[in-house]
C-alpha cells in the first residue's frame, strides 16, 4: 500500500512531511516524493528508490512552506521510477496529489484526456485525476474542482491534493483507502495511518468513504463528496507506535491474514465484475492470442508459490482442460527441459526476486516459450523479465510466511483459468457462476477469520507435539502441503502434506495417538473417500482435526476437533480451507514463543540459489 502524507499549519512542512514518510516506511515501497507550496510556489521533488534516495537528491536544499504532502509509492500501474513516483501534477502545475489506491477506469479517463490534448508524463492512473481537477477547475472553487473529478472516478483512493491557486488549502479525499486527520495546536497532519501522526498529536478523526475534508490552518470542514457537511468525532490514538505498524495486531503476519479479504478484493478489482461473463486480465492482453493457443502451460515457483502452482493446475485443467504442469523452479532450470514454441511457461512469485524462479524465467525465455509472470510486487526483477503477467495487487507481504500472497496467487490463476475457458470449456453462463462466487471469496474469509477463537482453543491442545500430517484431496492436496509447510516454518514442528490416498502408501505407519492428522474434509466429490481415511486413523488412535464445509454426525464423532468454513464451488475451495491452517500455524507459533515474523533461517525473499 502507498504511504501518505499531508501537513498545514505554522511549521516548516518538510521535516514533518519526510519525518511522516519515514514512519510509513515499515509499509513496503519502492519510490517517494515530496511537495510544498511556499509564496504561491510548488516545490517538487520524487525519487525512486528509499526516502535516503529522496533527501540525497534534495542534497541539503530546503524546501519552503508550511503546507505540503508526500508519498510512499508501493507501485500498482506503472514500473518503480522518478516519473511515476507521487506527486503528480497537471500540466500547468496547478494542482499536486498524492494517492493511494487503484483508479479502475484510469484507462478511458486518460484516453478522454489525450483526446482533448492533455499530454501525461507518467504511466500511472493516479496522474489522471490531477488532469481532471485543473480540468473541472473552472469558474468553480477548488473543492469543487475536486468533488466534479472524483464524481467520474471508479476505484479506490486516499488522496491529498494542494494547489498554488489555494496556498493555505489541503483537500483530502477517501474511498476504499483510509486516511485519518490529526488535529494538532494551529495545524493539521493528515496520513495513510497514524504512525506518522502520533508524534505530533494523537486526537484525529477518522475518514469514512465518500468523505472530503478541506483543511487550513484556521480549521477543517468535513463533507461528503456530494458536498453535505459533516460532524466528526474526534478520537484519541491509545495505541503505540509498533502497535499502529501492526494495525494493531501482534504480528504483520496476523495482520496480513486478516488483511486477506481487503487483499483479494483488490486483487480481483477491476478484473472481474458482478453480472458480467469476463474476466479482465490486462496485463496479459499483449500475449493473449499465443496464451489462448497454449499447448501446455508450465507453472513454476518455489515454496508457497509452488503450491499455488499446484492449485492453478487443478484450476486451468478442470475448466479450461488445457494441460499444465507444476515444476519447482529450482528443479527447472536444472533439468534441461522441453519446451516447444507453443509452450506457455508462468512464473510464479510474490517478490518476484526468487533466485531459482528468476532463472526457470531465463532458462525458458532461452528455450523460446512465451515466459509471463504472476508477481506481487510491480517492477520486480521477474516481472521485468517475462514478456507479460498479472500483479497481485495484494500490497506489502512483510511477513515471511507468505499467506495473503498465496490466496491472491490462486485467485489470479482461477481467473486465468476462466479467461482461457470462456468460450471454449465453458459458455458465458457457466463462466457467470464462477465469477458470481469467485465475488462472494472475500466475504466468506471474513466469516472464516471469526473463528480464530476455536483456532487458539486447538493451537493450545496441539502445540507440544512434535509432528503434524496434513491430508487433502483434488486441489485441496497442495492445501493440505500449505498448511504443513506454514506450521515448520514458524512453529519448527516437523509437518507433512500428502494426498489423503497416499496415506495408505507409507505415512500411515506414523499414525498413533501422539501424531493429530488434519483433513480437508469438504463436502466436493472426494468427502467419502475422506472420510474413510479418518476413520483408517482413528483406527490407529491418530487424533483428527477437520477442516469441513458442513456438519455430519459421521464426521462429528469421529474427529476429536472440527473447524466448519462456508462452501463454495469445488476449484475455490482451496481459498477458503487454507485460512484455518493459516490461523492454526500462527496460533502455535506464537504458544511456542518462536519469531512468527521472522522465522529463524528464512528470509522472505529467497535471492541467492
Ligand atoms: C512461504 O511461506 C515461504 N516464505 C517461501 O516458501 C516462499 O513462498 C518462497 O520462498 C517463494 O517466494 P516468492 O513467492 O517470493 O518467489
């Protein structure tokens, strides 16, 4: 997510406004940018890079003013680079703004705008809307200008904006990202989220959506968009600084499991839509007519992306019935692999740095297939080197154990698995069901994540054991590897993830009272056959723990814990029955004392081979 940042009031801004930056920081960004208005003058300056890059390229020199914003670019439309870094201007320099969110529909407003000779300097969407307030800024006042430009906008946004026109004057405006004022003695500091507040004042008010707020220092006045004026409650911050980077949750990795409805959201955003048999993936228009003519499409990752892979090749298969395989990449790039022209090779990665999926990329770019990416962060050096891909859009993952990446990586493969199957597997009926539940994902997590108490209820009657198996079937086995793999790498408990079948082949010679076997035990066309290997564990007195859709009383007296998530069609279930073992590895993590954020020997970014 980008960080924002505003001040007005009797103090220099600058040392405030990069003071803030510094504080959003902790956010995850790869550019920043500065702007103040002294004396009916903008001051301007952004870099790519750290906020170190920014003040080296200001070099000593101060800029005046005791108003201005600034920027934290996490970037989501357009690489990493000074041009895109925020603020962004009109042409005339009238207006600045800094945003943080994802215009929707950036592409027809700009295409409008050129078509009446208005030139853009960058590739993002956030440059249109500075376009469209100087536009609408006539014969009106500036909030005005404002609210006629966000009238046309489809998105999300926080933004504040500031304007020569208007030098004692910031204009910030909320919709899907939030932003919080703080009201300080004489002066305003407006941010993305209150770390970079509390050190100047910890009464704020709290934006909702549809809401502007026009600040000076003399004082604020908060509308809707539609220009209704509204009373707010002024609140006072109780929590600390590391408290506020966490969202007020112990960990960034609680944070970033919570944050998974938000973050699917986003990652859905702008691509797929109620009522409409499409999916739209524009990053992959430039190769689209070579992808619809795959051959074989060739997944490759490492670690959770691996399992993602393994879930997208359950997913491209069974609706677009177009043949895939999952490889490590690791495994790849050492195996002097076939590949023919009409190959289709994608990468799969959150950081888009990962050393063996970087060189999977290059072996097979090498060997002549179209190479694309599923990345999640914009500009990485996987991104940069496929021809075409899809971003995530998930914001920042800090925590190791990658989790909100994984779900968003699976909800890019199922629309994937969607585009390729519209018109050739599946008629735009069938395509409209999928999309009308691939919609509903996001709520039903946020019914999942209600029952995080049962979660720690189990973690505390599991958590000194020294082995775990996790069984699944059909897409529900890369589950079944992802929640083994999430328990090892932050709670160092041994655990395994099988097919539920392949017990019988040797892992059920482990089975006995001191080794709990969890099961994704979903109501698909696998729930019978399920249910048989609980009971071939529970003869060996294995303890079973089971992730299910619906209620049984088979399945109640059998299982000595149950955990019920809402159903959904059978290829999404994986996007629903990983958040438990999620929450389940966490909860663990955290009884055992161990580094939930930081686990010991990982690094979140595997760059070295
Ligand atoms: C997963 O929790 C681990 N952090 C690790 O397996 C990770 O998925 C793997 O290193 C791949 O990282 P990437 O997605 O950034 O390429």
């Amino acid at each position: 997510m980008c960080g924002i940042v505003g001040y007005v009031g009797f103090r220099e801004a600058a040392p405030i406004l990069l003071g803030g930056l510094r504080r959003l920081e902790y956010r995850g960004y790869d550019s920043a940018g500065i702007a103040t208005l002294h004396e009916g003058k903008l001051y301007l300056l952004k870099a790519q890079g750290r906020v170190d890059d920014l003040l080296a390229r200001l070099n000593g020199r101060r800029l005046p003013g005791h108003i201005g914003i600034a920027h934290t670019r996490w970037a989501t439309h357009g690489e990493p680079s000074d041009i895109n870094a925020h603020p962004h201007t009109d042409m005339r320099g009238i207006v600045a703004l800094i945003h943080n969110g994802i215009i929707e529909n950036y592409a027809s407003l700009r295409t409008e705008l050129e078509r009446k000779g208005y030139a853009f300097r960058s590739q993002t969407d956030t440059e249109v809307l500075a376009h469209l307030i100087e536009a609408f800024w006539i014969g009106c006042d500036f909030e005005t200008a404002v609210r006629r430009a966000l009238s046309l906008v489809v998105g999300a946004y926080g933004l504040a904006i500031i304007s020569p026109r208007e030098p004692d004057t910031l204009i910030i405006a909320r919709k899907g990202s939030p932003l919080i004022l703080g009201i300080g003695e004489g002066e305003y500091i407006v941010a993305s989220d209150a770390s970079a507040i509390v050190e100047h004042t910890r009464q704020v008010i709290y934006l909702e959506d549809g809401e502007m707020a026009i600040v000076r220092p003399t004082g604020y006045v908060v509308k809707s968009i539609e220009n209704v004026e509204k009373t707010k409650e002024i609140c006072t911050i109780e929590w600390s600084l590391e408290q506020i980077e966490r969202g007020g949750f112990e960990h960034f990795m609680l944070k970033e499991i919570f944050e998974q409805p938000t973050s699917l959201e986003n990652t859905l955003r702008g691509r797929i839509h109620p009522g409409r048999p499409e999916v739209q993936l524009g990053g992959l228009l430039p190769v689209r007519d070579r992808l619809l003519q795959a051959r074989r499409i060739i997944l490759v990752g490492c670690g959770t992306s691996w399992h993602a892979g393994l879930v997208g090749e359950y997913l491209i298969e069974s609706l677009a019935r177009i043949p895939v395989e999952v490889e490590y990449a690791s495994e790849f790039r050492y195996r002097d692999p076939i590949l023919y022209p009409d190959d289709v090779v994608i990468a799969i990665s959150q950081s888009g740095e990962t050393a063996d999926t970087l060189a999977a990329v290059r072996e097979a770019r090498a060997r002549g297939a179209l190479v694309l990416g599923i990345c999640n962060v914009v500009g990485s050096s996987i991104a940069r080197e496929t021809e075409a891909g899809v971003y995530l859009h998930a914001g920042p993952e800090i925590g190791v154990a990658s989790t909100k990446a994984f779900t968003s990586q699976v909800a890019v493969l199922a629309m994937l698995a969607l585009m390729l199957a519209r018109g050739r597997t599946l008629t735009d009926a069938e395509i409209l069901v999928y999309v009308e539940e691939l919609y509903q994902i996001p709520e039903k997590i946020r019914r999942i994540l209600d029952i995080r108490p049962a979660i720690q209820e189990l973690a505390q009657r599991f958590k000194d054991v020294t082995n775990f198996l996790y069984l699944g079937r059909g897409p529900n086995f890369p589950v079944a590897l992802e929640g083994a793999l999430k328990l090892k790498e932050i709670s160092y408990i041994h655990a395994e993830g099988y097919p539920a079948a392949e017990m019988k082949h040797g892992p059920i010679a482990l089975i006995d009272e001191n080794m709990p076997v969890v099961f994704i035990a979903l109501h698909d066309g696998t729930y019978e056959k399920i249910l048989s290997n609980i009971q071939e564990v529970r003869a060996r007195r294995g303890q079973v723990i089971a992730i299910t859709d619906a209620l049984d009383p088979t399945l109640e007296e059998l299982a000595s814990a149950i955990l019920q998530i809402p159903g959904t069609l059978d290829p999404f279930t994986p996007l629903l029955a990983v958040v438990p073992l999620q929450l389940l590895a966490y909860e663990i993590a955290v009884l055992r004392g161990c580094d939930v954020d930081k686990p010991r020997n990982l690094a979140k970014s595997v760059t070295v081979e």
